[in-house]
C-alpha cells in the first residue's frame, strides 16, 4: 500500500460541505466515487486537512489516500481528473510518508474571505463573493483586526454549538487585500474553529460600516462570549487557501 497526499480545489456552491452526509451531495462523497471506480469497486477511504461547510470554497484543501495501485504520479493526476465532476479539481499528487496524516499533522492553515464592494454585484459573481452595500472604511476594519492577531481563547469566534472544549488558538497573520471593487480578508493560523473565521469576517465588517468601534475588538476577544461578537458572515464568500504541515 501507498500513501497519498494530494492538494485539491473545489467550488462549494453545489456541495453540502465536504464531510459525507446522508441524502447530500459533498466533496468526501464524490471522491469515495471516483477512487472506488479506479480500484474495481474497492473502497478506499479519503481523509481531509478539515471539514468545510455548505458553500464554502477551497483552493488549497489537502486530502491522503492509500492505494495498493502501481499508477505514476501523472496517472493519477490524470484519471482523477477526467473522472471528478467539473467542480472539483486535483492539482498536486505524491506519494507521502505512511505515517503521514491530512488532518492531524496540519501545523496552520489560511483562509480567504472575499467581499464586493460595487454597486451592483455581478451575477457571474453572487456565487464567490459576498455583496456589502455600504462602502466599509477598511482602515478601521485594519486598526480593529489587531486585537485577533496572537494566542487566545476565541470562544467569542466559534458557533455556541460547537463540542470543542480547548477554544486556544494562535492568529499569526491577517490582512485586508483591496483588489479593485474587491475586498479580501487573508487570515492565517495555527487551527481554527468551527465558523471562527466567518464570525471574525462578520465581527470586522461590522466594524468598518460603523456598526462597531474598533477599539470593541479587544474586549470582544477577552470576554469569550459568543454574545458579544458579531454575524456570522456568509459561507459563499470564504475559500480554504492553504493546509501548512510539520516538516
């Protein structure tokens, strides 16, 4: 048998999410699918970086796979593609340690979430960004993300029905990026939580159409209160850019 790693993207406007779900088209399905063809109808097992939700995005999603195969690099690459519905795409494959493990070795990851700031979004564009009708003052949205950034208890950042008991987790990174009509928030971190990086989205947002103060976010971070911060911001808008790895 040997180990896989791959780097795959995908388009979530057609997915429930990536995890498998009874009665629901995923990601984890469409792979099984595909690997199970390739091997007669054998069952393979797939493991993914981490789960993303209904909508959400990835261009970097990392998953392994074992295989008693003897198929090139090439060959892979190849028959996954051809075989995988349009909306998924497999851009890098190697053979990998057999110790190593998707989800478990991660050592950070980063996230993109976009905004469009014109007038009238596109429709080409309603599925991939998230449209703010009020211009937002991202010099505020910059000086309130300061407060993120380092080690904390980001309870105030994670879905309450989350069954996560350790909410400590290190930002070492995050910056807005204007690209035209586009606004992008660029967040990097050791692991993050579930729904923590659209709440934060949601939380900066507010701050930079004046709903919030940024000098709230300091307190927002401290209090570890899921009551004090704000939305969560659409699933549509936000993108897994990048799995990192122990060396």
């Amino acid at each position: 048998m040997k180990r896989y790693k791959a780097k795959i993207a995908y388009d979530g406007s057609g997915f429930a999410g990536y995890q498998i779900q009874p009665d629901s088209r995923t990601v984890q399905q469409e792979l099984l699918t595909v690997l199970k063809r390739i091997h007669k109808g054998e069952a393979i097992q797939v493991v993914a970086s981490g789960r993303t939700d209904a909508k959400v995005h990835a261009t970097g999603q990392v998953i392994h796979f074992d295989s008693p195969l003897d198929i090139p690099l090439n060959g892979w690459l190849k028959a996954l593609n051809v075989l995988l519905p349009e909306d998924i795409r497999v851009h890098d494959i190697e053979e990998t340690d057999p110790a190593f493990h998707a989800r478990y070795h991660t050592s950070g990851k980063t996230y993109r979430y976009k905004w469009n700031r014109s007038k009238v979004i596109s429709p080409f564009t309603r599925n991939y960004l998230v449209h703010v009708k009020q211009l937002p003052d991202v010099a505020q949205m910059r000086i309130a993300s300061k407060a993120i950034l380092g080690t904390h208890d980001f309870s105030s950042f994670c879905a309450a029905n989350t069954g996560v008991v350790d909410k400590v987790r290190t930002i070492r990174h995050l910056e807005f990026e204007e690209h035209g009509e586009e606004l992008h928030m660029v967040i990097e971190g050791s692991g993050f939580l579930y729904n923590m990086v659209r709440i934060i989205a949601g939380t900066l947002m507010e701050v930079g159409i004046g709903r919030r103060d940024a000098s709230e976010l300091a307190e927002i971070v401290g209090a570890a209160d899921r009551s004090r911060a704000g939305k969560t911001a659409a699933a549509h808008g936000l993108y897994l850019e990048n799995v990192e790895y122990e060396s």
